[in-house]
C-alpha cells in the first residue's frame, strides 16, 4: 500500500434530501493519513437562509433559530479549502 495515501473523510447535514433545493446546515470531516486519523478535523455548521424540513430537523435536530445565526456557506466552505486543499 502507498504510504503516503491521504483521506479527508467528509459528513454533512442537509435541510433535506432534495439536491436541487435543500442545503448544507453542518459540514464535518477528519484527515487519515496511512490509515491513521492525524487529529486534523473540521466542524462547522451553516446558516443555509433556508427552513429545515420536518424530517431533516428529525434526523439533525439542528434547529433554523440556531441555525440563523452561524455563518453562510460560502466564508465555512473558504475556511474548509484553506484547510485542505494544498496538504
């Protein structure tokens, strides 16, 4: 196996599961590097501008008054590239 084989292993939690309308509301992710987790990791959650559906809201229970009030998806997604792209 090449050593030197990097994952950045990705989670999300949406406003629903419609990909042409729901949004990201949590974006999480941990590196591996040699099949070991190094303890870089990323964890944000996002103020889609948009209402959760009741079924999201289940699975997630991330609510939309909390919701409003975190960052939009454009300034966590430049905090998450900044992060990962050039390792």
């Amino acid at each position: 196996m090449n050593t030197n084989t990097r994952y950045v292993i990705l989670d999300s939690e949406t406003t629903g599961l419609n990909v042409m309308s729901d949004r990201i509301v949590e974006l999480g992710c941990v590196e591996v590097m040699e099949d070991v987790v190094t303890g870089n990791y990323f964890q944000s959650y996002v103020n889609p501008d948009y209402l959760n559906t009741p079924g999201a809201l289940k699975i997630h229970g991330l609510k939309d008054s909390f919701l409003k009030k975190q960052t939009r998806f454009k300034e966590v997604a430049d905090r998450f590239l900044l992060l990962y792209m050039d390792r």
